[in-house]
C-alpha cells in the first residue's frame, strides 16, 4: 500500500490510507521522535489514528436516542465494543497530497444509524502538526457523533509529562469509567512535570485545559485542543504515552445529557481539530 510522505524543515511524517493513520512523525531539527513509528502491519501499530464516529467505549455497546435503543457495530478487534469507532480500521481514499498536506476521505454506513462521509486533513506547518477531522451525516435519521485523536507520543525515563484537569474517572470493568473525582491520586496526577509510573494506566480526564506537554531534554513537544476531555493510556515497558484529546468523556453516550456529543441532521458537520508543536526544550 502507498505510504504518503509529508515533510518540511522541521517535521517529516508518514501517512497510511489504512486507518488514516500517522505511521510517524520526527522532528529533523532535533533528530528525535515525536510520537512512535509504525508500520500499520495490524490496527494501531502507528503514531496517531482517528477516532470516529465516537471515542473509546460505550457500555453494553448500545445507548438512548430520543426512545430508541441503539445497537451499535461488533468490532473486528474488539469483542464487547465497537471501539473508537471504525474510521481507524478503514480504508481511506486519498484525495489530495502534496508535499505538506495531505486529505483522505471515507464513506460509512451502518444500519444502526452512522451514515457518513469523513475528511481527515493533515497539515505540517513549520514545526507544528494540525489535524482536523469532519463527519458529514448522511442519513435520512438524525445520529449522535463524537470522536478525537488518539496519538502515541513517543516517551523514555527522561521525558516528563504535563497537564491540568479537575478530575478524572478511574478505570473499571472493562476498561469502562468508574464515577468521576476530583482526587488526583499520584499515579494520575500531572498537574506538575512528572514521566509518572511505569506501570498500566488508561483514564479519562476532565476540566482539561486544552494544552498538554511531553518534556523531553533534546526537545519539548505541546498537544493543543480546543475540548474539555482527555484520555491518558500507558502500557508497562512501552516507551510511549498516549494523550488523546477527545470531543466527549468514554461512555457519554450513556451519561446524563451525552456531554459533548453532537447531535447531527442530514448534511450537518461535526469538526475536530488537534495540533502538535515541537519546541526547543524547556529552559529553567
């Protein structure tokens, strides 16, 4: 399969169809990766996917709309929810590349409501990564949609990691939320640059302030999104961290109000939009 390269000064980067994924990214100025490199060989194995039409999980994949349970899709990689969607798991179409900016479009439909059409553009400029994302509804029905960026930041002993929120929901029963708090314990707490434990860690935050940084002492790296959410994955031994801003918390769809769900109509938009800054590090 073609492998879509962007690059410029600063940034070179590899792009999937597959997925839409973000195979890597390195920063050239710093000869350093920014997020972890891939080969896209299974589902997940890059830098960055998108996730739409939803993020994360919903319990008993099936939700309430306006009287009507909704069933969702089985997921090929994952048993009991129709995990991050199935953008992340299609085939794209490539409808624009150049030499800094790539599109890739995809077309959906399921019978439980999802009908749309997705853009996923990636732009470098000078030393920053946007992406934005945009679902169209196609169907005759109206549908909630949601979704984010998942991003693998690439991590060693040496980097820290920063962000402020006013709480997060601790991981449960399959990998689902247990009710929200606004007690940080350690292990969770990022509020001041810390690399945290080396151990499993897979929850969501709230009152994020839309800016997270990955410290490193070759270069310092800045997430930046415009959402209240956003979801923090680690895995024992692996060197990379995933801070995924998200345009919902993991099982909105059955929370009170759907908090940042959207509502979509036929040939309505929903669009999300992430960037990715590499800097000098950090002088104290």
């Amino acid at each position: 399969m073609e492998t879509l390269v962007l690059e410029n000064a600063h940034l070179r980067m590899r792009v999937s169809p597959q997925g839409a994924e973000v195979l890597s990214l390195d920063s050239l100025v710093h000869l350093h990766p920014v997020l972890r490199a891939g080969e896209g060989n299974a589902p997940g194995d890059c830098g960055l996917f998108p996730m739409l039409p939803l993020a994360n999980r919903v319990e008993r994949n099936r939700f309430m709309l306006r009287g009507r349970e909704i069933g969702l899709p089985q997921s090929p990689v994952d048993a009991q929810f129709f995990l991050h969607g199935d953008g992340w798991l299609a085939l794209w179409d490539v409808a624009e590349h150049g030499r800094e900016r790539c599109v890739l479009r995809l077309r959906k439909r399921h019978a439980c409501g999802f009908d749309y059409l997705a853009e996923v553009v990636y732009q470098l400029s000078e030393n920053a990564l946007h992406v934005s994302l945009a679902v169209e509804h196609k169907g005759d029905e109206p549908m909630l949609y949601g979704g984010g960026v998942h991003p693998f930041f690439h991590l060693t002993p040496q980097s820290r990691v920063q962000f402020c929120a006013s709480g997060f929901w601790p991981e449960g029963e399959s990998h689902l939320p247990e009710a929200w708090t606004d007690s940080l314990p350690a292990e969770a707490d990022f509020g001041t640059a810390s690399y945290g434990t080396n151990e499993w860690l897979n929850v969501g935050y709230s009152g994020w302030n839309g800016r997270a940084i990955v410290e490193h002492p070759e270069m310092t790296v800045t997430l930046l999104a415009r959402t209240n959410w956003l979801m923090l994955f680690r895995m024992p031994g692996e060197p990379f961290i995933c801070l995924e801003p998200q345009s919902h918390p993991v099982n909105a769809h059955n929370l009170p109000g759907q908090p940042g769900l959207v509502m979509l109509n036929k040939e309505e938009s929903w669009r999300f939009s992430t960037s990715i800054l590499v800097n000098p590090p950090i002088k104290c």
